[in-house]
C-alpha cells in the first residue's frame, strides 16, 4: 500500500510540473491577446518612452519595423527645462516635477526639447529609496506588471499600454536594438552661470549622431514644404518645433514670427495637404487645429504656434 501510494503521488507531482507552466504559457498568451486586440488602428509609427533612473533610458520603438532605439543618458546630464525653470540635472528635474505635483511632464517635456524627438511618455520608481534599489532596472519589463498596478511607479502610460511595451522590449529588447550612449558621444563639458562646471548635451553633436533614425518614411516620401510661424512670446519655440519636425522627417523650408494668436496652434493649408500624413502628424504632436486655407505661403503647410502653447 505504501508503495502504491507513492506512485500516487508521483503522478501526481509529473501532472503539477506540466500543469503550472502550460499554465503560465497560456497566462501570456491570453495577455498578449488582450493587448494586441486592443491596439489602435492608425497609431504613430514610433512610440517613445523615458525611464528615468541613473541613467535615464529613452526607448524609441518603430512598430512598423519593430526596432528599437535604445538611448543612455547620465542622470546628471544638464538641461535646458520648460518654463523658464532653468537649467538642471535630468536628476532634479524629476525631483521638480514631484515638488510642483506635474509628475514627469518637466523632466519629459524638457528631455524633448534638448533630443529634438517626440518623447511624450515616462516612467520611472514613486519613492527614490525603491529607484536607487533598482538604479540598473529597466522598468519596461513584464517582471514589474505588479509593481505598476499597486502604484509604485510615477508614469502616464496607461495600463494596456505598459503590458503592450513590456510585452514587446522584453521579446524584441535582444535583438534590433540600436543603443545610442549620449554620455561618450554627445555629452560635453560646460558652465553654469555662477561658474559651477557641468557635463551637458551638445545639441548639435547629437544632431549629427542620429541622422535619419527618427524618421518616418511615409512623411519623408510625402515631402510636404512646412513653414513654422512662431506667434508666442517664447523665444525661439519656432526654431525648436521645426527642429523636432525635421527629425522625424519633415521638409522645413522656412521658419519665422508673426503676429500673435489667441489659438494653443493652426495648422492650415490646401485640402489635398491637410489630408497626408504629414499634418496629420503635426496637428496630433502639438494638438492642432486644422484650417483649409486658399492662400498659398512659403509652404504648402503653414504652421503657426499660438498663445496656448505658453
């Protein structure tokens, strides 16, 4: 009996050891189904995120050829911030956006500024105690499904979303990865104001070193003409706008000022114009009103940036 017993048992023990991970298999499979189901149709082609941590991570995705972009950044890397706030670490950045209660949208807003590439998405730990626990983590990983939904992270990407990223860098993370490391080729040395030395982005190093890797090849091929009027008080919010456009791959030929605008931002245009991808585009990155318009300007798009940017 007893020995009748234990081969009980043992069939019982082979059956849990094929049951657990047929389980867990199907677990996966019905989460990347929940997530891939519910993709949207007519998404951007390149979804970007910045994880912060030490060193912050930009992780740039093409769905529509699945690579990914993989750019390090020091986190005490200084930038320019939005909104007159100075000049900071990525570091304190993030530490400011707490203390003003705006989450990451400082730290994001202002890295988007200083890369010149749509980066509209972050993440990174709620408590710096758990970050410097995690410094080397990459947030971005089906292994931190549970820390997300009891709140331990400081991040705008929905829920859908963060399983549908993590889903994808955990499977694709090995393979067509471009990395790019800011801090041995486009970080320099520089002053602050008062003197204090820092290590800062140099713009125009970085320019040279991305090339065409954020391009969208439906908007190249279009080569839409787009000129950028600037009507705020901010100064040179033109030139950075058609910076980034051109990064992603739009033809820029002229950027200027004009009179102001009560508008946030209009883009206008011919009809057969405000139907490609091009102002599609534009009008989704900076919330665009679209405006037919009979007269022609320097480009076949016209671009004006209005008070509500400010």
């Amino acid at each position: 009996m007893v020995v009748a017993g234990n081969r009980k048992y043992e069939r019982l023990s082979r059956r849990y050891r094929v049951f657990f991970p047929s389980a867990i298999l199907l677990i996966l499979v019905a989460i990347g189904l929940w997530v891939l189901l519910g993709q949207r149709p007519g998404s951007l082609s390149r979804e970007t995120v910045a994880v912060f941590g030490d060193p912050v991570i930009v992780w740039s995705w093409d769905t529509s050829q699945n690579t990914f972009t993989r750019i390090e950044i020091p986190a005490n890397t200084y930038i320019t911030a939005v909104e007159g706030y100075g000049t900071y670490s990525l570091a304190s950045l993030w530490r400011l956006g707490q203390i003003e209660g705006k989450g990451g949208e400082i730290f994001t807003q202002s890295l988007e500024q200083a890369l010149g590439i749509p980066i509209r998405q972050y993440i990174g730990w709620e408590e710096e105690r758990i970050a410097a626990s995690n410094s080397s983590a990459n947030l971005l990983s089906l292994q931190f499904v549970w820390e997300y939904l009891h709140g331990r992270f400081r991040t705008n990407i929905p829920f859908r979303r963060f399983v549908r990223y993590s889903w994808s860098f955990t499977l694709g993370r090995g393979r067509n990865v471009f990395d790019i490391n800011l801090g041995n080729r486009a970080v320099a040395s520089d002053r602050l104001p008062d003197g204090t030395p820092i290590r800062a982005i140099d713009t125009v190093r970085w320019d040279l070193l991305i090339g065409d890797t954020f391009e969208d090849e439906t908007i190249r091929k279009e080569a839409v003409p787009v000129a950028v009027y600037n009507t705020t008080t901010i100064p040179a919010l033109g030139e950075r706008v058609a910076r980034l456009l051109d990064h992603i791959g739009i033809l820029v030929v002229a950027v200027g000022n004009e009179e102001g605008i009560p508008e946030r931002c209009i883009v206008s245009g011919l009809k057969e114009h405000l139907t490609s991808e091009t102002a599609r585009r534009i009008a989704g990155l900076y919330r665009c009103d679209l405006r037919e318009s009979l007269v022609r300007d320097r480009g076949d798009i016209v671009v004006r940036l209005g008070k509500g940017l400010e």
